[in-house]
C-alpha cells in the first residue's frame, strides 16, 4: 500500500509563505496524480492543487496565483509553495494520490492531514 508523508504544515503570518511536502513511501505502485486538498473547521474537504505524472496542474480559484505545485516523478513527491497566505487558509491540509498496479485498477489514498495555520 502506498504510505503518504506529509510535512511543512505551522503558524505563519498573513502575508507570509509555506510550503507543503508529501512523499510517497515503500510503494511499489504507479502512482499517477498527487495532489492537495484542505478542510476548514465546519467546512467540507476542498481541492487546493493537483498535478499529473506528466505535469498537468489544477488550481482552486481560492489560491491560483498565491500556490505553485510540484512533482518530482523519480522520488514520488509532491510539494506546494503558498505565498500571500491569508486567514481563509487556515485548514487542515491533506496529501492525495492516486495509484495502482502498472494493469491494475487505480485506488486513492490520502496522508494524515498537516495544521496549517495563518494569524493576523
């Protein structure tokens, strides 16, 4: 099973910048697309970013311009550099893949979720 590791998450300021890394971990999958997803408190979990294994991006609308995706397609990571944070960016931030067998059917899994938190 693929093992998602997550790390970056904190307090930064508003205004401030943080960047988010997962890492898929002891898999002998193919994983296709990693990506970002977060949950507010009393919200519904919501896309942040995607990226495919050839480099296709998503964006919310909420973070286009202020976050950059990136993959690195050898190491099975995916990070994500947010800049001009806010406080509607505070979430709970979850690490997302979506992988298989090189003939199989495609599973998704998801990390354990990192606290980002933005102060004024």
């Amino acid at each position: 099973q693929v093992q998602l590791v997550e790390s970056g998450g904190g307090l930064v300021q508003a205004g401030g910048s943080l960047t988010l890394s997962c890492a898929a971990s002891k898999s002998i999958f193919s994983i296709d697309t990693m990506g970002w997803y977060r949950q507010a408190p009393g919200k519904q979990r919501e896309l942040v970013a995607t990226i495919t294994s050839g480099g296709s991006t998503v964006y919310a609308d909420s973070v286009k311009g202020r976050c950059t995706i990136s993959r690195d397609n050898a190491k099975n990571t995916v990070s994500l550099q947010m800049n001009s944070l806010k406080a509607e960016d505070t979430a709970v931030y979850y690490c997302k893949a979506i992988a298989g067998e090189a003939y199989g059917p495609r599973y998704r899994y998801w990390g354990q979720g990192t606290q980002v938190t933005v102060s004024s």
